[in-house]
C-alpha cells in the first residue's frame, strides 16, 4: 500500500524546521507529497512560519528554537524574521517566501497556529463558535490570501473556530487536527465544516482499530501525526491510513519491512 507523505514542519528531524531550506529540500524529495508547515503573525498581522507561541520558548515549556525572545504576535516583523532557527543560519519566514520557495506539484498544508491572541480554544463550543470564528476570519484571509498563487493547499487545525474560518474564506479543503482522546469531536467537526481530510494523532489510531473506517466513510482522507521511526509507519501502514506526517524522509521503505 503506497502512502502519501506530509513533511512535518519540513522534515523537522532532518532539516532546521519551518524554515524556507527545509520546504525547498522536502519538497524536492521523491518521497514527498505535500509539505506542512505552520503560521501565526507576527505583530503587524503578516502570517510568519513558526510552530510555538514564543521565540525562546517551546509551548511544552522547553527551550525554545530561535536566538531572539517573545511572543511571535507580539513581536515586530523585522524580529521575527531575523531569529534564526536551531542555530542553522537560516531564519523564521514569512508565509509569502515559503509559499515562493515550494517546488511546484507539491501540496502545502498551513496548520494555522493562533490568530493573533491569547484568546483559542481548541474545541469551541456551538454557543461561541461564531464569536470565535470570527476571531479567526482576518488571520485566515491574509493567509488564504498569500496562498492564492498555489493551486494545491490544505488548511488544518486544532482549532474548530479556525477550520469554519478556513471553510468560510476559501471553500477548500480542510483538516481537523485530532489529540489522541478527541476522536469524537475532531468527527463532529468534519460533519459540521465540510472537512476532507482527518489528521489523528497516532496514538489514537494505534489505540482504536475502527478510527480510520470511521473517518473514511465520512468522506475523509486520514493522515496521522507525528511518525518519527520506521515502526511507526509500519503501525499506521497495518492501520490502513491514506498518509503519515513524518519527520523524516525514508521511512516508509523501512516501514515496508
């Protein structure tokens, strides 16, 4: 069974994550059918690649990825895309010069991270779902907008409010991402906003055997999150996912074993 392959962040185990490098290597590698990355703004709203709240600090409280300090939607642009990443040499971009930087016929997927406030929820209730949404719509549609020159592009998200955002601004295709525990409300949200795909954290797929048939006869392609060794793609593989979000090329062939 041929899988599809999402380069996480870049292939974030071989290449300085989120940066324009990495988009340019995984998106060059035979192995590779779409690239993810994820977007927040910097403090004049204009939509930068990053993956944490702050520069100096990882959202699980580890040390952070960059040289520079603050919180990134807080942070003046110049700042933001002057951090350079993991001591590479290489700095934080914006979302214009990744989606510049995308070798063509390779899908990108935009995680969209935060609009722009403390304010998120993951999973917003019915009641506030509208108010939150539109929390959401001014980020979504600078996003959507610097995305328009690609023709293939999946919009996911922890966030309900985001992924109605995405459905509202562009009609395109979208994925809930899904915490190993919330299988039922990532579900519910590709009844309520139209989503094609599915993307489970692994450990829920390794755990219920019925997730993906479940997923799948709601019309979702089902991508899981994060394979980081060659057992973990033979797992998901057995599992009978369509596509693994790896951080790391390759590992499918070993997966095949």
């Amino acid at each position: 069974m041929s899988l599809d392959i999402l380069a996480h962040r870049g292939f974030a185990g071989t290449f300085p994550e989120n940066t324009v490098p990495a988009v340019t290597a995984a998106g060059l590698h035979p192995d590779t059918h779409t690239v993810e990355v994820d977007t927040m703004p910097a403090a004049d709203g204009t939509p930068v690649v990053f993956h944490d709240s702050r520069l100096d600090e990882r959202d699980d409280g580890s040390e952070g990825v960059t040289d520079a300090e603050g919180v990134v939607w807080e942070t003046p642009l110049a700042t933001v895309t002057g951090a350079e990443v993991l001591g590479s040499g290489f700095t934080v971009p914006t979302l214009a010069a990744v989606v510049e930087a995308l070798p063509p016929g390779v899908r990108l997927n935009v995680e969209l991270k935060n609009p722009g406030t403390r304010d998120v929820w993951p999973a917003s209730h019915p009641d506030d779902l509208a108010t939150r949404r539109e929390t959401w719509r001014p980020f979504v549609e600078r996003v959507a907008a610097t995305c328009e020159p690609l023709e293939r592009v999946l919009y996911s998200s922890f966030f309900e409010a985001a992924l109605a955002a995405a459905d509202d601004v562009t009609g395109d295709r979208t994925a809930p991402v899904v915490p190993d525990g919330a299988a039922d409300w990532g579900l519910d949200c590709v009844a309520r906003h139209g989503c094609t795909a599915f993307h489970p954290a692994k450990e829920a797929v390794f755990t219920d055997a019925a997730l993906v048939g479940r997923a799948r006869d709601r019309g979702c392609t089902v991508n899981a999150w994060t394979a980081r060794t060659w057992h973990d793609v033979k797992r998901l593989r057995e599992a009978g996912v369509d596509g693994v979000v790896a951080d790391y090329p390759l590992l499918t062939i070993a997966g095949d074993r």
